[in-house]
C-alpha cells in the first residue's frame, strides 16, 4: 500500500469517524426530546388514571343513589296504589248509595 493510499484511507476512517460523532450527537439530541415527551406522556397518563378512578367513585355514589332512588320510587308508587284502592272502594260505595237513592226514590222524589 503506497503512502497516498494509506492517507486516503486515513482521511476516509477520519471522515467516517467525522459522520458518526455527529450521528451519535444527533441522536443524542432526539434521545433527550424524546425523553422530554415521554415525561409529559408519563404525567398526562397519571393525570388520567387520577381522573378514571375519581369517575368510578362517582359513578359508584350514582348507582347506589338510584338504587336508593328506585327503592323510594317503588315505596311511593305502592302507597299511591293502597290510596287510590281506598279511593276506589269508597267512590264505589257512594255510586252504590248514589244509585240506591235515585232508585229508591224515584231521582230523589217521594211516592205521592
């Protein structure tokens, strides 16, 4: 190998050498963006997990409200139905005693 080759080979190693530092710093500086992302990424997830279990507590205290809800609604609607039976019975009793009357007596007049 002559002395010139050698030094082209020299020059084409330190050229190499040359391209790969700067590769090398390159990546360097994606790496650390990269990081910078991931940290934010890292706390928005943290935020989020935060949020869906606060969301499940509450979703938690609405199901057992309307549970308890439901329960009131079907007590209130099985009192409403006893009061409108009673309601039922005594406005039939006053048809019967209505009815009696107009029969009875002739729509309300006595027998002359």
């Amino acid at each position: 190998m002559t002395n010139e080759e050698m030094q082209q080979n020299m020059a084409f190693i330190i050229n190499q050498q040359a391209h790969f530092a700067s590769d090398i710093q390159k990546l360097g500086e994606v790496q650390l963006q990269f990081d910078a992302r991931m940290t934010r990424i890292e706390g928005a997830i943290v935020t989020i997990i935060d949020l869906v279990g606060k969301l499940a507590e509450a979703q938690e205290r609405t199901d057992a409200r309307l549970a308890e809800l439901a329960a009131e609604v079907a007590e209130g609607q099985k009192r409403t139905d006893v009061a409108l039976a009673e309601t039922n019975a005594r406005l039939n009793s006053l048809i019967v005693v209505v009815e009696r009357y107009f029969s009875n007596g002739r729509n309300g007049q006595s027998p002359d």
